[in-house]
C-alpha cells in the first residue's frame, strides 16, 4: 500500500512540477548565464520620426493676437485617437505623400523627420508671416498598447524616452503566469512595413540594449507560459496538491471498497 501511495505521489508530483512558477521565471534583471541571455549595449535611441497617418498638433507662440488666432484655429473633434489633452485644438494629419497643409506656408513635408526638426523647419518658414515667434509641435498619437493574458490596453506615452519597464509598470505589470523569457514588440516603421523585437526581460542586459526603450504605436505582446493547465505559483504549493489528490483518492477508493465489500455480504 505505501509503494502504491509513493508511487502515485511521485507521478502527480512529477506532473505538476513544471507548472511551478519559481522567482527564476518571474524576476527581472537577472545576470546572464547559460538560461538568462546576454544582450549587446546599444547607443541612446534616435527621436521618433513621424509617419504617415500621424496626427500633430503644431502652436505657433506669438504676441500678435490675429497671427495667434490664425494659425492656431481650433476645430470641433470626437475622434477617439486623441486624448483629452488635445481635443479641441487643431491637429493636422500626414498625408500619404508625408506632407500637412498648414495656413500660408501651404504643403510641409514632415514624414522621417522629428518633431524638432519640424519645429525648425515651421519657424524658418514662418518669418515672412510673423514676428519672434515660436512653435511647438507634438505627437498626438503617442500611445502603446499592451497584449497579454490579462487582455488588451491602451495607454498613453507620459515622456518621450519610455522604457519597457515604466510601460509594464503603467499597464499594471505582467502576471505571474507570463512568459518573461519571450516578450515581443511590433514596431511600425517609416517603410509601412513592422518589424518584430523578441527578447527575454529577465535579464539584466536589457538596460541600454536595443529593446529598453519603446515608441509611439508599439504593441508588447506577452504570451502565457506553454502547457499551463495547472497553475502552480509554489513548490509547496505543489507539494500540497499533490498531496491533497492523493488523498481524496483514497478516500474514493476505501468508499468503493466498502461498498463492494457490503454487496458481496448481501449477495451471500
């Protein structure tokens, strides 16, 4: 009976044991090692280029009340891209030719370039129009989006340089049945194409690496680990069930056997 007890436990346990989820699996910056991947340092990302279908809201600071009102008209929008921040002010979308049609100065090419850049370019153009002025231009559109097996969100970039920390920390975190180990990221690039960035989060060398910073329109997808049917957060916890299944099945099993043992007496 003890073999048969043993026996038993062994192969539930066996079953259960890598459906455990351990700080191995779950902790973040790591040391490399030989499960742990080494990644190489990478430079400071570059600034955001816009894109196609961007929307950006451009101000043009100014002391003349009349250039002000012209060139920063504001227009009725329920579009559900924007955030509250924006609605209600002018926001000019990229055409596919990677132009905007701003007031006097007519097409402006803004695609590949960085909303400094843009900047610059808008404040030159405007010297024949105004005086010392100056104009901000943002994104409009900077968002991320998080897909993981607690479902799907949206959320907004609150800085410019982001890191994929401070964009899981936003989204609440990932679960413990995450798989930490195969985190991807699909970027939009200027070609219209997108790209796929996988990686493993729990090591340390993400700090500086090519994966540490995210941009505007990213999706981080994590999947759940494979062949979680049974969720299992601990050894112990492990331990327990196994422990707990056995013993429900002999209580089963001694149930049967009086049962059995009864009918044969009344068949006799």
């Amino acid at each position: 009976m003890f073999k048969n007890y043993f026996a038993a436990f062994t192969l539930i346990f066996i079953i259960l044991l890598p459906s455990c989820v351990t700080p191995r699996k779950t902790r973040y910056l790591q040391e490399p090692d030989k499960y742990v991947p080494a990644y190489p340092e990478y430079h400071t990302p570059a600034d955001y280029e816009v894109m196609k279908s961007d929307e950006l809201n451009i101000r043009v600071i100014t002391l003349d009340p009349e250039s002000s009102k012209i060139f920063n008209a504001t227009t009725e929008t329920s579009s559900s891209s924007l955030s509250s921040a924006y609605k209600g002010l002018y926001t000019y979308t990229v055409y596919d030719d990677g132009t905007i049609d701003f007031p006097y100065i007519g097409a402006i090419e803004v695609a590949g370039k960085t909303t400094r850049e843009i900047k610059k370019d808008i404040e030159h153009q405007l010297r024949d129009y105004v005086k010392d002025c100056s104009v901000e231009v943002r994104l409009v559109n900077s968002y991320f989006n998080l897909l993981t097996e607690r479902g799907a969100s949206r959320h907004a970039l609150s800085k410019e340089k982001m890191t994929i920390f401070e964009a899981l920390a936003v989204g609440g975190d990932l679960s413990s049945y995450s798989d930490r180990r195969h985190v991807k990221i699909l970027r939009q690039l200027p070609s219209g194409k997108t790209a796929i960035k996988e990686f493993d989060i729990r090591s340390k060398d993400i700090i500086g690496s090519e994966y540490y910073y995210i941009q505007p329109n990213d999706i981080i997808y994590v999947k759940a680990f494979k062949g979680q049917f049974f969720r299992v957060d601990s050894f112990l916890t492990a331990i327990g069930i196994t422990s707990a299944t056995i013993s429900f099945g002999l209580l089963v099993w001694q149930i049967v056997r009086v049962c059995m043992n009864a009918a044969a007496g009344t068949a006799q």
